[in-house]
C-alpha cells in the first residue's frame, strides 16, 4: 500500500505539470494563498475570535468601529466591527467558509449534471443532443447569472423568505448547478465525441459492454483533464454568482453571512463612510477568485499544448 | 555583380533550451533573368532560405549571421522602412497555398491597388488600370469583373493567377516563388507554371524556384541548390547534376525519380528520412542514412569541393577527386 | 438570403415558444390571481365561480394558449404593484436601461479595440502586459464591488493622510492619492430630456451624463476585460496566418497590415461573440442598478421579484428574451453581411 503511494508521489513529482508547477512563481503564489484562504475558512471556528453566529457575544454599543490601524480602533476587533457590532475578522473568516462551501458544493451539482447531459448528448447523440444542446444555447445565452436570478427569483418566491433563509446554503448550491451546467456539458460533449470515434470505443462495443459501462467506464475517464480544467474556473464563477445573488438578497441571509451578503450589509454603511464593513469582504472576495483564476489558466495552458505556442 | 548574392546566411530559430539551426551558412547568387532551383524535403530549410531574403521569417526565427546583398545594398542590415521599398517592389514573393495567401475579406482589386500605392504615387483609377492590365496579361477571364470578387469566388487556378499578377504588377527583377503550383489540381499544375516562366521570360524577371520536384527544376532552371538540413549540400548548373550528380543524396533523389528507372523496376528509396532541426547529427547531416559514411564524416561538415562547375560538400566526392588528379601521375 | 432570414427567424421563434412556456409556467405556479384580487372574506363557493369566469380551471395547455395569445397582442398582464399593464411600466424603465448599456458598450468599443489590438501587436511591451495583468483582475472582481469602489472613490471620495501633512511633498502626496469625490451615484438627476413617448434622455444634459458616469463605467468593467483578451488572442491567430506575411512580402506599411487586413479578419468573431455579450450585459444592469438606484428594468425587476409581482416578473422575463433573441438574430445577420465568405444560405461557408 505505502509502496503504491509512493511511486506516485515520485510519479508525479517527475510529471511535467510539477515541474512547470515549480517555475511558473504566479501559479505558486496563487497556490499557497488559495490553500491559505480555504485553511483560513474550513478551520474559521478555531481562528474566529468570536463567534458570529452567537448573539450572546454581540453588543451593538461596539457597531461600526474602524480597523485597528485607524483612530478609534479597538485591538479586540483587528478589522472593525459591522453595522450589529459583530466582529468583521470573525464574520469574514466564516463568509469565506460559506463562499466555499457554495462554491464547491455548486461545481459539484453542475459537474454531475453537466457530466451526464454532456455524455448522453455526445454518446447517444440525435434527439437526445439536439435537444439538450439547445436547452445548453438558450441558456449560456441568457448567461448563467441571469439564469441563476431567474431560478433564485422563482425559489424564493415558491419557499417563502423564511424558510428559503434556513436552507440558502442547498438552495444556492442547487441554482448555481441548474445555471451552470451547460459549460461543463459542452465540454464533455465535446470530449466524447472526439473520443468516440477512436478505435477502444470500438473493441468494448464488440465486446459486448453496455452503454453505461461503455460511457461511464470507457469514454469518461478519458475526458476528465479538460472537466478538470474547467471546473477549477467554475468554481471562481461560482463563487462570484453566489456573491452576486446574496447581493441582490436571493442569497444568504444576513444572520448567516456569505461574502456576498457581508459586502451587501456593508454597502448601506458606506456612505457615511465606514468603509471597511462592505470593502475588506470585497478585498477578500476578489483575491479568492483571483487566485483561483490564475490557477486555472495555469492549468489550461498546461492542459492544452495547442494554446501554449509562446 | 550578381544581382542577389547571399553569403553565409545563418538563421536560427530561438526555442526554449537553446537555439535551432535553421539554416546554416547559405550561400549561392541569382543574375538577372535567370531561373534558380531550390530543392530538398520538406523541413530542408528551402521556404526558411526564400523568407529571409526579404527578412520575413516569422518569430522565433531570427537571421543570425551572413548577408544577403541585392544590387550590392545588403538587405539583412536595412531598416524595415528601406525594406518594405524593396518587398513588393523589387523582389516579389509568390506564396504556396492561394487559398491562404490572399485575404479572405478584402477584393482582389483593394489587395492589388494597394500593392501598387504602396510603392507609386499614382491615383487609385491608375492603379486599377494597371491591375486589370496585369489580370489580363495572366489571361483570366473576364479580367475587369474579377478585381471587385472576394477571393473565395474564385477558383484556385484563378487565384493562383491573380497571385501572380500582383508579383507582376510592380514589374520587379526577382520573383520567389514557393513551391507555387503544389496546392493546384494536378490538371493545372502545368498551366500554371507555363504561365508563370513565360511571363518571367518575357519581361526579364529573374525567378527562384523553390520546390520538392526534381523534375520540374530540371526542366526549367538554369541553375540549382541542392539543400539538406538547412545546408546547400550540392549547387551548379542544373544539366550537369541531373546527368551526373556528385553529392550521394542528389543521387538518391534522382534514382527516386520513377521516369528515370526502367519499366517494372521498383522505385528507389533512400533509407531513413531527415532528421527534425533539434535532432540534427554532428558532421555531415546525411551520414547516417550515406552509403559511403566514414568516420570523418561522423565529425565534421565537409568543404565545398569543385567539381565540374558543380559545388558540393562531401568526403567521399572529394576524395573521388583526388584520386582523379592522381591518376595520371601514376600511370606511365 | 431567404433561406437564411427564414432559418434564422424560424429558430428565434422556437426560444420565444420556449421561453413563454417557461414564464408562463412560473405564472401558473406562483401567482394566485385570486388572492391578489380578492381578499380573505369571499367565499369559496364565489372564488370557485370566480376561478371559473377567468378561465383558471381550464387545463394548462387552454391556459397557455389563453396567455400567449395575449402576449402577442401586447397584452401580458397588469402589475399589482403599479396597477398598470405590466409593458406600461417596462417601457417607463427601459430607457434608463438601454442609456446604461449604450454608455456602456461605448467604453468598451473605444477601450477594447485599441488596446486588445495593441496588446497583439506588441505582446512583449511592458504596457500590453500591464493591460492583460489588469484585465485578468478584473475579471475577477463582481460587478457590484466595482462599483461600491467607484463609489467610495468618486462620489463620497478618499482623504490620505498617510504622508506628514505639515511638510510640503507630504501634503502634495496626500492631494495625490485623495479624490474628491462628489460624483453623482444615486439615479439619473434631474436634467432629463423628453425625446419622444416613455423615453427621458441623460444624453443631453451635463447633469445627466454626470449621473451616467459611474453606472456605465461599471457596467463597462465586466466585460471590457472579455472584450481585451478576445480581440488580443484573435489578432494574434490573425497574425499568423499567411495572408498577413504575404501582405507584408507586398511592401505594405505595418498600420495597413495590422488596421486592416488584420483587423477586419479580428473583428468578425469578435461581432459575433460581441452580440451575445452584448445580451449578457442585460443581466449585469440588474447589479449596476441595485447599486446605483437607477431606475432601469433591472432594479423594476428585483423591486418586482421582492414584492412578488408576478405578473411584473413574466413580462421582464418574456420582453428580455425577446431582446435576447433579436440581438441574436441581428448579430447573425450583420455577421452574414459583413463577412464576404459566409454565403447567406443557412450554412456557413
């Protein structure tokens, strides 16, 4: 068993993708602060000083203090309070725990959905494909945001505010997979019939294997780099659609904040000028995607050698 | 003098982990009107040689070394402002593929016109004037319909013809020619090419030749080079290396030629293939796949030995050579 | 041509089936007419006879048909908020909407071109690395967050004190990195001209276009990044290709090569890719408005969505594909025209 996991660290601690790893500064910079940022949120309830979830630890005689490095400050709350007095540090910390969790939670939904649409449309092909492509068209024209409001508009109407509240975490990661699915289905689609011409398809046709075991065993395996690559920018996009709705109050509640709605509270702050409520979140938010974006045109380049002419 | 020389131009290409020689110390001349082969596979350098002429090798290319001299102005060390005078102007390209050559969105008529105001002051009516002149000399139907198509409404025969048209337009006195006809139908290869050395011939156009078929060069051109892995391996009159050529590879060449074998017999082939610019072996490139390969030949490119009027590099032949210029010495 | 049109207008018309059916569906789901209209005190026994006369008891496809048959007449309901034919209070917010996005797609045509064509040009210049490293940052930053920034920059302004006042470079460099702020970031002013029906132009007026500044640079942000790396990596397959080599082998001068011959064979995927985003930036103008206050149909339909005004919510969705489907369409066919090898027979050539 060691021996096993052994070889394949050395494997790929030989491959080209580390060694073009270790020379490209961007993508390891982007690494370690993308690791960091996902450390900093799964671990939130060791590193929070406080709990934002807990209303016992609240004062709002503490609401709207600065940074510590301004005038007013107070070294208890190192980035400020927001506007209920909770801790910005703390409440930041779990937002980017719920961004995440959104995040991937919705690129799981739409890799799933986007997996088996994407390979029955390119392995069955005829009605099936037309038909689900063209569901694909209508909505990556209507781009996936406004999808994800249309969705959002419609759930929360049909679940009511309060309970939609309580489940926003599934909710999100159900609307944000509904609207994003048909990037990864092009993709896969894409994949599969290109794979589908090759000789294996062929020989475990012949061989008796059924559909499923075929798509699922055979041809799937052999599109996950590029699922790979396109995921690691989905979950940016993700991230940046979950943001958007809880802006627009389609998403998290405040009492259960994602980085989305931090930054939403804040903005009804900022005009009279307590900045860092709307804008550290905002910081925070942007770095996120940033690092995650980088790292996936890293990849893509890496994935893709026709891009990769100098 | 000459009228182009090119003496040992060098080109590299700058890849990660160090450069690729692309072509290594060309030299050869062309004079006026005259016609000049340039054979060898693909990947020899031959389109590498044509495109720094004009210094339009594309990046990373880049010319390392050696002139290029036209009318005794050296062209490698012009400005890029001196060079567009020339471009067009004097030297005129034609390229392989016209499907790719002339732009999809743009008339023939705009891409003449403009070839012509770049270098004349002349109004755009004059300027259409000498273009339909040109489109008529290349003999395409309908000539005054033809300069306000798209590239796409023409045949590939027709496009071809429009392509040397423009290479007349200017009446320059070179024409480089790239492996003009291959894209073509085979049906009208010849035509094409009948065209092309009939209006060369007519206006005192020097032309080079460049292509992978023996046989046309040795019906056509005066003289030929010979080229292998980015090296001129053997150049002269072109009669005198068909009939009786020195370098072991030209030999292999024309042994491969099916009209020169005898009915019924199999084709010759030389054994291997060349090798790729980053795989090029120390020495003589062709050792390897060379008959007569010798140590010496592992180590070092040999140096241009006359023969006849024919230049060419290699061991064995200069060898040959010596023993000739011994040979009556020892016999009383 | 025909062909063409037919093909292109008979798919237009599928979307719209589809996307009627999916808005109807939503209406038929959410909304209950009834209890708009009437309160808690009517029987059931006169709500049953109610339900009847409207229809509401016939089957989903009656029902359907019912409703799209009105739609085509123009007819697609009365808000319940505004107490208006729904189209009424679109088209009072739709100007506002399309003087954003036209702002908008100004910025962006007039940034994008010369610097995405530059970018291609020279890709070694420190200056074309400069763009794309900022463009790759933008990208990632929301649309909304853009703006508070703006916002915080321009409207309500930063005072530096980070360098020691009482020196003379200390306060200079303070000035430098202060802004004043004092942009409008709230509606469209008051310095509205009628032009014609529902339509209050901010074109015409320093007030109005004050108050289009900052909306329409964010809404720009999002997608002039798009706009840059596209044309950028287009104009650099451009490049490559052989018809540019040939022109160069013509003598011609390089702004020849790059503004034309270039430029024209960039230009016609960026039009079609450019149509489509153009659709997308409709989504965009929901987050610009919410945080702008400006009142477009993007900020009616989130109002519409937080107050449940069904009836207000299908109309946007129906009236917003159908400008989906007819940028499409539009884009499709200027893209036939512009492109001299796309024979307009229903195929691509």
């Amino acid at each position: 068993m060691t021996t096993a996991t052994v070889s394949r660290w050395d494997r790929f601690r030989e491959s080209f993708l580390w060694y073009s790893f270790k020379r490209d500064k961007i993508a390891i910079v982007s690494f370690v602060v993308f690791v960091a940022i996902v450390l900093a949120g799964v671990f939130a309830p060791l590193f929070a000083p406080a709990d934002p979830y807990d209303l016992a630890q609240i004062n709002i005689m503490n609401s709207e203090l600065p940074p510590v490095w301004m005038a007013g400050g107070d070294a208890q709350f190192p980035l400020g309070t927001d506007a209920q007095g909770r801790d910005l540090l703390s409440t930041i910390l779990y937002g980017t725990r719920v961004s995440l969790l959104i995040g991937f939670g919705a690129v799981l939904m739409q890799g799933a959905l986007g997996i088996l649409f994407g390979l029955l449309a390119g392995y069955l092909g005829g009605r099936v494909d037309a038909v689900l492509m063209r569901i694909a068209d209508v909505q990556l024209s209507f781009s996936t945001l406004m999808v994800a409001i249309i969705v959002g508009a419609v759930f929360k109407a049909s679940f009511g505010n309060l309970m939609f509240g309580e489940i926003a975490i599934y909710m999100l990661i159900v609307i944000i997979g509904i609207a994003e699915w048909p990037q990864i289905a092009r993709t896969v689609r894409a994949s599969v019939l290109a794979e589908k011409k090759k000789e294996y398809v062929d020989a475990a046709k012949v061989m008796g294997f059924g559909t499923n075991r075929i798509m699922f065993r055979h041809i799937l395996p052999n599109t996950l780099s590029p699922i790979f690559v396109i995921s690691t920018v989905q979950i940016a996009n993700a991230i940046i659609s979950e943001a958007a709705l809880s802006f627009l109050g389609l998403g998290m509640p405040e009492t259960q904040p994602s980085l989305g709605s931090l930054i939403k509270s804040g903005f009804d702050y900022i005009q009279s000028g307590s900045w860092w409520i709307t804008l550290i979140p905002g910081l925070v938010l942007v770095v996120l995607v940033l690092v995650i974006n980088l790292l996936g045109d890293w990849l893509r380049d890496m994935m893709n050698p026709r891009l990769y002419k100098g | 003098m000459a009228l182009l020389e090119v003496n040992n131009l060098d080109v590299r290409f700058a890849v990660r982990g160090g450069d690729l020689q692309a072509l290594q110390s060309i030299s050869f001349s062309l004079d006026k009107g005259e016609r000049l082969g340039l054979v060898g596979e693909s990947g020899a350098g031959k389109s590498v040689a044509a495109f720094s002429i004009l210094k339009l090798i594309a990046q990373p290319g880049y010319i390392a070394g050696g002139e290029v001299l036209f009318e005794g102005r050296n062209l490698s060390a012009m400005s890029e402002r001196e060079l567009r005078q020339i471009r067009g102007n004097r030297i005129a390209m034609i390229f392989q593929d016209p499907m790719m050559t002339l732009n999809p969105v743009l008339t023939v008529g705009t891409q003449m016109v403009e070839a012509l105001k770049a270098h004349r002051r002349i109004s755009t009516r004059a300027a259409r004037d000498i273009a339909l002149k040109k489109l008529q000399k290349v003999s395409i139907p309908s000539p005054d319909k033809r300069l306000d198509q798209y590239p796409h409404e023409l045949s590939g025969g027709m496009r071809q013809r429009v392509i040397i048209a423009i290479a007349l337009l200017l009446d320059p006195d070179i024409i480089i020619a790239d492996e003009p006809t291959t894209a073509l139908d085979v049906t009208i290869q010849a035509e094409i090419m009948a065209l092309l050395l009939a209006l060369c011939e007519q206006d005192n156009v020097a032309l080079m030749l460049i292509t992978h078929d023996l046989g046309l060069v040795s019906q056509v051109t005066q003289r030929m080079l010979v080229m292998y892995s980015g090296r001129i391996i053997e150049q002269g009159p072109t009669k005198e290396i068909i009939n009786d050529a020195q370098h072991p590879y030209t030999q292999g060449l024309i042994n491969a030629l099916p009209q020169m074998g005898e009915p019924g017999r199999r084709l010759y082939q030389i054994p291997g293939s060349m090798p790729s610019l980053s795989r090029i072996p120390p020495g003589c490139p062709f050792h390897p796949r060379c008959p007569f390969v010798t140590d010496e030949c592992r180590q070092t490119m040999p140096e241009y030995v006359q023969s006849g009027n024919v230049d060419v590099a290699c061991y064995e032949v200069s060898k040959l050579i010596e023993q000739e210029n011994r040979a009556p010495e020892v016999t009383p | 041509m025909l062909a063409f049109l037919v093909q292109r207008i008979s798919q237009a018309l599928l979307v719209m089936f589809v996307i009627s059916l999916i808005s109807f569906s939503i209406q038929d789901g959410l909304g209950d007419p009834l209890q708009q209209m009437v309160g808690q005190s009517v029987s059931e026994a006169e709500r049953e006879k109610i339900r009847e006369e409207l229809g509401l008891n016939d089957s989903f496809v009656v029902q359907y048909l019912r409703f799209a048959g009105q739609a085509v007449q123009g007819d697609l309901g009365t808000s319940y908020f505004y107490g208006k034919p729904t189209l009424e209070v679109i088209f009072e917010h739709l100007p506002a909407t399309l003087e954003l996005v036209i702002g908008a797609s100004l910025i962006i045509g007039f940034l994008s071109v010369p610097i995405g064509v530059y970018a291609a040009i020279r890709p070694r210049a420190w200056l074309s690395k400069f763009f794309m490293g900022i463009s790759t940052v933008g990208i990632s930053i929301p649309v909304f967050l853009t703006a508070i920034v703006l916002i915080q920059l321009f409207s309500i302004g930063v005072t530096v004190n980070w360098f020691p006042p009482e020196t003379g470079w200390g306060s200079w460099l303070n000035g430098l990195f202060s802004t004043e702020g004092g942009m409008p970031s709230y509606g469209r002013g008051d310095g509205l001209v009628h032009l014609f029906g529902t339509w209050h132009s901010g074109f015409f007026s320093s007030d109005g276009l004050r108050h289009l500044t900052l909306p329409a640079i964010s809404l720009a942000s999002i997608m002039l990044p798009l706009f840059i790396r596209l044309i950028r990596a287009e104009m650099m397959e451009v490049l490559q290709s052989d018809y540019i080599r040939y022109a160069q082998a013509k003598g011609l001068a390089p702004h020849r090569i790059h503004f034309l011959h270039a430029l024209k064979n960039t230009m016609l995927p960026v039009i079609t890719v450019g149509g489509v985003q153009l659709g997308i930036m409709v989504a965009y103008t929901i987050l610009t408005e919410t945080v702008f206050q400006w009142p477009g149909v993007g900020l009616m339909f989130l109002e519409a969505i937080t107050r449940s005004d069904i009836p207000l919510i299908v109309s946007y969705l129906m009236v917003v594909g159908l400008i989906f489907v007819v940028t499409n369409t539009v884009v499709d066919l200027v893209y036939g025209l512009v492109n001299p090898t796309v024979k307009l027979t229903g195929k691509k050539a």
